[in-house]
C-alpha cells in the first residue's frame, strides 16, 4: 500500500516532465514557446488554482496558526544556517547567493499541491493552499535581501513590499480568501471556469518545467549541487517533519510539512539569480538536477512517512 501510494504520487510529475523533456529534445516544442507558456502560467494560471483551493475549503478548519507558525520558524532557521555556513564552503558570493536560494526557495505549488491532494485528497488541500500563501512571500522577501546584501546593494522596502502585492499567487489566494470568508457564491458557469483551468495548470506546467530542463554544466558545478540537493530534498524536510511531528500535529499537517518542503527549487530562482548577480548557470542546474533528483527523493519520502503511519 505505501508503495502504491508513492508510486502514483511521482509517476504523474515524472510522467509530465518526461514527456515535455522528450518534446523539447525532438524540437516539438521551441525555447520560445516554453519561456512564454511560463509566463502565461504563472501570472495567469497559477492564481486561478490558488483560488479554486482556498475557495472550495473551510478556511476556519483548514487554518493551522501553530503549524504555519512552526514552517515560518523553520525558513528562519535554515536561512540563518545557511548564512552561517554556506560562506565557509566557497568565498564567490555569486555562488553563495544561488546556492542560498536554491535551499530556500522550493517549487510548491507544482509539486506540493498534488503530493497533497493525492495523499490526502482535494478536501484537504486548504492547510497548503495557506501554507504556500504564507511561504512564497517570506521566500521572496529572504531571498531579495540575501541577494542584495551579497552584491553590496541596498533593499527597498516599498520596491519589495509592491512585488509581493503584485504576486499572482498572493492575489489568487486573498481572492478565494475574500470570496470564501464573504459566502459569495460564483456562478456555476464561473466555477466551471476556475475548476477548469485549475486542472489543467498542473499537467502543463509540469510539461513546460521538463521541457526547460537542461544539465549542461552538472558536471562543473558536481559539489555545489550535491550540497544544495542534500540539504533541500533531504535534510530541511527530515528536520522539518521530525519537528511537526515531534510537536503533536496531526496527519494532514505532517503530510503538508513535507510536502512543502521536500519539493525542488523554484524555476524563479534562477530569473532571480540572474537579475540579482548571482551565479545564473549554476540556479539554472539546481532548479533542474533538484527537480529531477526529486523524483526519487518523494517516492521515498512518501513510502517511509506511510509506512511508518505518520501520513
């Protein structure tokens, strides 16, 4: 049963990464398709499955303050070992900064949506629908201010706070938070709509994610990625989970700690990288090894938590 239950939460996300991988390399799909498909995504569609799972949960039961509370002290606590010790291992801040990133930042919404909704089912994805509401925003802001710092620069305030307003993943989760705490109601068609595109977002993404994979300079930057991959896909989740598990939380909150922070790195990161002087080649590779090492780091994430009952 617990590997049954791994099996068919990776083999969707492999499957979809697979195919766009395979599309991209028998030029099916060009470079300037997949970049602006991205775009569409994230600031069109991704509001849309925010709203369509906050909309359609209790947000009064799904509200967990102590486990979001818990999962905002633990982004804490790895950036400032990070900060600590990331410095010691290589004196390039460019380098220092992407692979700072490329632990804190994680692909949530592609990889720990679905791992929750197939483990724990649609009616349970409230707790990570805010999770990640909560999440995205602190990233954006830890990861603007390390980069910053690291290049000698100085962090706006009003810049960082109008970027994070502007976020189509805060704007499509206050949405469905606003509609939902209001008892409006959308017109079935209107549902028909929200609930349509939703779907589709997942599968798509993930195509175009896989279609923009490339592991042209692993080999260069072996222990850079080695450490981040580590640190990302086993180290912060098995600290994270002990930690919500060892503090009483039920089920759905332990499957939800993992599931947000076993992902891989965000694609954003590596925009980020680039615009902020960072090592751009180098988060351009953690977003694509930690994506594909992630397969497997899921499964047995998924397997052992479920065996053990803990999910």
């Amino acid at each position: 049963m617990s590997f049954l239950l791994a099996f068919s939460t990776v083999f969707p996300m492999f499957f979809y990464m697979a195919a766009g991988f395979g599309l991209r390399r028998v030029n099916k799909l060009s470079e300037g398709t997949v970049a602006q498909m991205n775009k569409i995504i994230y600031s069109f569609c991704f509001p849309f499955v925010l709203f369509h799972n906050v909309y359609g949960v209790d947000i009064a039961s799904a509200m967990n303050g102590p486990f979001l509370a818990v999962i905002a002290g633990m982004v804490v606590l790895v950036t400032a070992l990070l900060i600590v010790f990331i410095p010691r291992y290589t004196a390039s801040k460019p380098v220092q900064g992407s692979m700072m990133q490329g632990v804190i930042r994680g692909n949530s919404i592609l990889f720990a949506l679905p791992v929750v909704t197939t483990i724990a089912g649609r009616e349970n994805t409230g707790l990570v629908s805010l999770g990640i509401a909560l999440v995205v925003p602190f990233y954006n802001i830890l990861c603007v201010i390390i980069l910053e710092s690291l290049r000698g620069g100085k962090v706006k305030p009003a810049r960082l706070l109008l970027s994070i307003l502007k976020n189509p993943i805060i704007i499509g989760t206050l949405a469905g938070a606003f509609v939902r705490l209001t008892g409006l109601r959308l017109p079935g068609y209107m549902e028909q709509v929200v609930t349509g595109i939703a779907g589709l977002v997942t599968p798509l993404a993930l195509v175009m994610l896989g279609a923009d994979m490339r592991f042209s300079d692993t080999v260069k930057y072996k222990k850079e990625l080695l450490i981040v991959c580590l640190l990302k896909l086993v180290a912060v989740p098995l600290l994270t989970v002990l930690t919500v598990k060892a503090l009483g939380f039920d089920k759905i909150a332990v499957t939800t700690a993992m599931a947000m922070t076993a992902v891989p790195t965000a694609v954003s990161s590596y925009v980020m990288a680039k615009e902020m002087e960072a090592d751009g080649v180098l988060a351009g590779q953690i977003v694509a090894v930690s994506t594909a090492v992630s397969i497997l780091t899921v499964f047995l994430w998924v397997f052992s938590l479920s065996s053990l009952g803990w999910i």
